[in-house]
C-alpha cells in the first residue's frame, strides 16, 4: 500500500506538467462587410479543451468549456467573480444542409439557424484538435470548430488561419470556483457594470414631523442624510470624483411610494454646488431670513426666489409629482382589475446639470406634504461613459436664475403667485467663450380648484432684454395613462379619477421635464430676463401658483 501512494505522489505532479504541455492553438478570422474587409478581425484560443474567446484583461469574459459542454460568461463586480453557464442542448436548434464548402483546406459541413429575425449561415469542420466558434451560441456540435459564419447574407467572419503557438504560459480558465447565476442574474450584471451608480439616499421618509430641529453648526459632514423644514427636505453633500465628473451622461432616478399621504404633491430633486457662499442651505440651518426677498407689486414678500446680491437658488435637476398614494392605499382602495403600482420609479437625464469643476455638491429630495408618515423616496445619481467623443470634455458653464418651488414651504416659504400681479425678473450676466447657451426652463401651474391655473391652460412667456424668446401653454392630457399609480385618487360619478384629469404641465405619479430655449443670440455682458405667466384671480381662499424654475448651461469654447 505504501509502495502504491508513493507511485500516485510521484505521477500526480507528472499529469500536471502534461496538462500544461497541450498545446494551445489561435485559431483567426476575418470580416468582411458588403463583400469589403473590414481592419477589425477576430481570433480565440483553444487549450485543454477550453475555447477562450475573450482576452484576460476584459471586464466580461467568454469561454467555450468541451469538459463539461457548457458556454461559460464571467463578470466581476463589487469585486465578486460571477459566471452564467449555458449547457450546449440549450444552445439554439439549427437545421442541417447538404451544402459544403472547403476552407483551410477542412471540408466544412452547413447549417441553417433563424435567430432573433436574422438568418445566420454556419460552416464547420470536425476533423481539427481545437474547437469552438468566434460566436459561442452558434455552435452546431461539441466536436466542431466553427470556420465561417454569415449573418443576414452581408456580414461574413471567416476563419484565415489556425496556429498551433509555442512558448509562453497558456490561457489560464477563471470560471472554476465562482458564483454561478441565472441567465437574467448575468445580463442584470452586465449592465450595471458599465456605468456608476451613486446612491445618494435610501428609503429615507420625506414627511411632516414640527419636531425635527435642523442642524445649526457651520460645519455639515459628508455622506450624511440631513432633515430640513420640519422633515419635508432631505439633503447630503457628496463628493464627485474625476470619473463621476467625466462622464458622458448621468441620470437621476429617484423612486417613490406612500407612506400615509394620500395626496398629489410637488417634488423637487435639486444640488446646491457647496462653493456657494448663500443658497438655500443657509436657510434651512438658520432661518428665512438670510434669504434675499423679492417684493411684488402688492408688497408681498417672496424669499430667495431669483439669484441676487451673491445669492443663488439651487438647481433643480428633476421636478416631479407624487401619486394619490401608491403603496400605501393600495390595499384600502382595492378595486377589481386594477393593478395598483407598488412604488413610482422617476428617471431622467441631468447631464448638462452636473457641474465638471465641483469636488463636493449638495442633493436634496423637497416633497411638499403635512403628512406624519409622509413619503418613502430613494435616489441614485447613475453616471455613464461616453460615447467616442463624448469622452472629450470641454468647460460646463451652469448658471442658476431663479426658482419658486418653495422648498422651505413648511417653514414659511412663499407660494410663487406673484405673476398675478407683476413679473419675476432676474438680472444676470454671461461670459466670453460660450457654446450652445441654454435656458432649461421648468413650469407647472396648481392651486384654485377647477376654476385655478392647474386645471386651466395659460401662457408663459420669457423675455431677455425686452424680446420674447419662448412661450408656450404647458399642459399634460395624458395624465389617465397613470391611473394605476394613483390608488388614492378621487372618483367622480362620471367614471373619471381625479387622476385623469388634464394638467398644467404636470400629472400626478410624472415626472414633468424641462423646456431647453436657445440663448444663442446673446452677446457676452448684462442681461434682464422676464417670466411673464397669465395667472388667474384668486376665488375666495383659494389662490393660483406656480412652480418655475430656471438654469442656463452651456459648454466653454476651448482657447487655442
């Protein structure tokens, strides 16, 4: 018995050596597009019955493993291996013809598969050492190498040589000992690992609670969640790192569901850059009176409305509508065939909002409600690589104008009802070396009831320097398209929710996106800017408001 494990002890390092003396084989292609070659070919390598089809250093990995016929895919992320294995007889069925062809000199069998709408054309051969094909799905038999594949009749990958190399380590095979996930679990990773997501707060609850005090010292820490204006505000600062910041494209996604409010409510997503020496943020800690005060033509007061005397209101980078209570009332307004959403996801793009030469801004989520239990919200910031070009970054230039959403509503904030009787002007200036200047321009009316500006079209008008540049009705007649995400809603003996009802540029559970206005005419230097709305009268206590809001951006010409 001893003699026996000596001999094993002695062989086993003797298989090894053998395993890493197979040979390894490169096995090249060329493609052709509309019967021209294109610079781009491609290659895999064979080695101890593994097809490798990607290189080592790639995020995701492809493998073709004859041991145990399987395609094998591995990503890392989070710094976690991950690998979808498909068993070869769940690969797609092609059917077989009597149609051969030579190439390398291996006479190639045909195959036929539709797949997807398209038409893919397979020669192989089974008469080589190595295997595999440069497209794994598309594999006809564990025993063939796959030698020619034509898509759709106009893209051709043929095979141009097969090398057997010599020196060197062999490829090494990472899918042994990892997570193994589903098909749905591998394309879910694949795509949140090409951009960043930052999530920035986490079903935090945005509600009414008068005993929440803010914090007062001058000093506010990083990644913490701050509560503003009685609980109706949640802030935190973050910090942007040279990745963030170069990003193609970033999105904002915030989602939203009830927790005890029934109502449709303004929402407000906004940054405040942390350079800015007055903003907002001054308010919350300390009090509506360090804000400026715009006076209208019947002395009424509104606080910290338009940038003025260093002042600047924030930037709204997403403006959007809370439902008649998703989540919440689903269960108490049960009602057959309705399929009642759990939660309202809001999605859009900011990227011209997100400033390049920031290291640290403030985000914060405003819902506008009197609510103890309030709303449950979560916000991520998801920053995307560019496309090409778009990795090139010039200067940003991002310029806050005004704002009346009152994010300090529960504090005293004023309602932006001042187009009743004036027009809300701002003075501002531009600089030399602007591109593309833009105003984003955000409006939703509200208030009055039926007879109010939410439920009645009006005009808003934009004036720089005395001369229209925009105007528009803003009004949405899609709103009964969400009617599942308004449990809460109001029925009317007609068969209408309050849900469906037509809106000034807003519905409730929608986002509502900006106007973009050409500014391009402007000439760098002073400017006055008017917003000029068409608000209706006051009917006994109710009153009409709106929410404006107002950013220009625009790209910095580079010097020569």
């Amino acid at each position: 018995m001893k003699t026996l494990v000596i001999f094993l002890l002695a062989l086993f390092p003797i298989v090894i050596f053998a395993q890493d003396e197979l040979p390894v084989f490169k096995i090249n292609y060329d493609q052709i597009e509309n019967g021209e070659k294109s610079n781009d070919s491609l290659s895999f390598l064979y080695h101890n019955q593994i097809a490798f089809l990607s290189e080592a250093d790639e995020k995701i990995r492809q493998f073709i493993d004859f041991k145990t016929d399987e395609n094998v895919s591995t990503i890392v992320f989070d710094d976690q291996l991950y690998k979808n294995a498909t068993p070869f007889s769940e690969l797609p069925e092609p059917t077989f013809k009597d149609k051969n062809q030579e190439i390398l000199g291996y006479q190639c069998q045909y195959a036929l598969y539709s797949y997807f709408s398209n038409s893919i054309e397979v020669w192989f051969t089974t008469e080589t050492i190595p295997k595999g094909s440069p497209y794994s799905r598309f594999l006809p038999y564990s025993g063939a190498l796959v030698l020619k594949i034509v898509i759709n009749g106009n893209r051709e990958i043929i095979a141009t040589s097969i090398e057997e190399l010599t020196g060197g380590q062999p490829p090494e095979y990472i899918a042994k000992s990892v997570v193994a996930v589903t098909d749905a679990e591998f394309e879910e990773l694949k795509i949140n690992s090409r951009f960043t997501r930052l999530h920035i707060f986490d079903e935090q609850i945005v509600n009414f609670d008068p005993s929440i005090k803010p914090a007062q010292y001058m000093e506010l820490d990083n990644d913490t969640t701050y509560r503003f204006s009685k609980g109706s505000v949640i802030m935190k600062k973050i910090k942007l790192t040279d990745e963030l910041l170069n990003s193609g494209h970033v999105f904002a996604e915030l989602n939203c569901k009830s927790n005890g409010d029934a109502y449709d409510r303004t929402g407000s997503v906004f940054i405040v850059p942390a350079k800015y020496p007055q903003s907002v943020l001054t308010a919350y800690q300390f009090g509506l009176d360090t804000l400026p005060v715009f006076t209208d033509n019947e002395d009424n007061k509104y606080q910290g409305i338009r940038q003025e005397n260093g002042y600047r209101p924030p930037i709204e980078i997403m403006r959007f509508f809370t439902s008649f209570g998703a989540n919440h009332f689903n269960e108490k307004r049960a009602i057959n065939n309705y399929p009642w959403a759990e939660d309202v996801l809001f999605k859009q793009e900011i990227t011209p909002l997100i400033p390049l030469d920031e290291e640290e801004v403030w985000v914060g989520v405003f819902i506008g409600n009197y609510d103890k239990g309030g709303h449950i919200v979560s916000l991520d910031l998801c920053f995307h690589p560019g496309f090409g070009d778009e990795d090139e970054k010039t200067g940003k230039y991002i310029q806050p104008l005004f704002s009346t959403i009152n994010t300090l509503e529960m504090s005293g904030q004023n309602y932006g009802k001042l187009f009743g009787n004036d027009t809300l002007e701002v003075k501002f200036e531009i600089d030399e070396n602007l591109e593309n200047l833009q105003l984003w321009y955000t409006t939703t009316g509200h208030g009055g009831w039926g007879g109010g500006d939410e439920f009645n079209p009006k005009l808003n008008q934009v004036f720089v320097d005395g001369e229209e540049v925009f105007k528009v009705i803003p009004w949405r007649t899609d709103c009964a398209s969400y009617r599942f995400s308004n449990p809460a809603s109001g029925n009317f003996g007609n068969g209408i929710s309050s849900s469906d009802l037509s809106r000034s540029n807003w519905c409730p559970g929608t986002l509502t996106p900006p106007y973009i206005v050409s500014l391009n005419q402007l000439k760098p230097g002073k400017h006055t800017m008017e917003i000029v709305i068409d608000q209706g009268e006051n009917e006994g206590g109710s009153f009409s408001h709106w929410g404006v809001t107002g950013v220009l951006t625009a790209e910095i010409k580079t010097i020569e």
